[in-house]
C-alpha cells in the first residue's frame, strides 16, 4: 500500500472516530463551531465521553455541593430549581434559574418585598452560575457562546502531559470577557488544571489551579479538588422532595439515597 493512500485511509479513520464523539455530545445552540478549531472540540467531545458520556450527562438531575464553605447548592438541572443556603448565616435562595423568579428568607423571616427578593434572585442566579462553573465546566466545553481554541501541548503544574484548549466566550454568563485554559491530560483525557483570564486579551492569569481528584457521582465524573479551595459534600441524586426548592427549613440530604 502506498504511503499516500495510507495516509488517506488514517485520515479518513481520524475523521470518522471524531464525527463519532461529536454525534454524542452534540453542542449547545449557540456554540460557535465555525469559529472554534476541530481538534479543540475533538478534545472536548474525549473529555465529555470521559465525564461519564453525553447520555448519563443528559440523565443526570440533582446534584448538591459546597462552596468553599460558604453556601450549600442543590440544583435540578431538568427543572432549572435552585436552592442555595449561605452556611454562615440564615440566608437562603429558592429560585429558578429559567424564569428568575425566586424567594428568600433573611433575618428569620421571609423577605417579600419587590425589590428584595428581586436583588438576592438575581445575586442568588449569579452565584449558581460561578458555582457551578468551578464544579461542572468540564461538560460546558461546548456551551453556548463558547468559541475553542487548540493552543498546543504542554505540562500541567504536576508535570502531566496534556493538551491546552482556550475557551472564550460571546455574551454569555455575568463575565462575557473571561478567558480560561484548560489542560487536558493525553491519556485518558479529561480536564487536569485551569487558568482565569478576568479578560480575554490578559497575558498573566489570574489564577492556576488543578482539577483533580475525580469520583464517581451516580454514572458522571466530578472532581472537587482546587488547590487549596476545594468543592465538598458532592452528591447527585435522582429523586429528591418537591419541598427541597419550596421550604426554607434546611434539609437533610443523608436521609436521600444517592444516585448510583
């Protein structure tokens, strides 16, 4: 066989294991391909398939975790629910991230007027998006607004040999002028460490932090270590109570089986 047709016959190998990945993970309306490099999202679509697969993904529905300490998260993803309680004092948000309507109770009561509950809504929607960014961007790598740059090989801090996507985005979420890169561990791949740019034309970063430590949560993977701010108390069900994103007494999430 000649070298050009084997040539041929690997790319063509290549091209089809990609369409593969891509049919599985398809990206969110609004992600901008054209502009995006086709290994960049190859590598997104390895990591996805990595994370648990786009399927088990999809059929995830609440998952809990904590904040640095600070705030606990419940989230349904199916319904857009939310319920976030600050851990240092009695605050807690119960909103809908879909609609951005919501309720709140402060200083042992019930907060109902207009303009209150309106502002701790809307602060309550904006720290549910940082959030669950620090938790869950591994499978947002092809979110609306987002445009995927390869930027070549390198070596985590760890010194693990990875593949660098940059990630930009296009007015989406509280911050549109962000800029994160991401290494992406070549064996077995999926997101080892990233960097925050507060603007897409910044040369310094930020910040430099792993994303390791990976357990499974139901049939998804989720890492909770970053550095030394760490995301705890991870868990992911599939039934929990009406009440959770209705009452404002704090629940008891060991009482709820966990997703397996």
């Amino acid at each position: 066989m000649s070298m050009k047709k084997q040539f041929t016959l690997n790319l063509l190998a290549f091209l089809l294991f990609s369409a593969c990945f891509a049919q599985k993970n398809p990206a969110a309306a609004g992600f901008d391909a054209a502009g995006s490099d086709a290994k960049a999202i190859e590598i997104a679509d390895q990591v996805m398939e990595n994370m648990g697969g786009r399927k088990n993904w999809d059929k995830t529905r609440y998952i809990a975790w904590n904040f640095f300490g600070n705030r606990k998260l419940i989230w349904d993803k199916w319904t857009g629910n939310v319920r976030i309680d600050n851990v240092n004092n009695d605050q807690t948000i119960l909103l809908n991230i879909n609609t951005d309507k919501g309720r709140v109770f402060k200083y042992g009561q019930e907060q109902t007027a207009p303009d209150s509950t309106a502002k701790y809504v809307k602060s309550g929607k904006g720290a549910w998006i940082n959030d669950s960014y620090w938790l869950l961007m591994p499978f947002k790598l092809k979110d609306s607004g987002v445009t995927l740059k390869y930027l070549g090989e390198d070596k985590t801090q760890d010194g693990v040999e990875a593949d660098v996507i940059q990630l930009t985005f296009k007015g989406v979420g509280n911050t549109p002028d962000n800029k994160y890169k991401v290494w992406v561990k070549k064996t077995n791949p999926m997101v080892w460490q990233w960097a925050y740019y507060p603007k897409f034309d910044a040369e310094k970063p930020g910040f430099i932090r792993p994303w390791t430590d990976y357990k499974q949560h139901g049939k998804i993977m989720i890492s909770g270590e970053r550095g030394d701010r760490d995301l705890t108390d991870i868990m992911v069900f599939d039934k929990l109570p009406e009440s959770i994103f209705t009452d404002f007494k704090r629940p008891d999430l060991s009482q709820y089986p966990k997703a397996k």
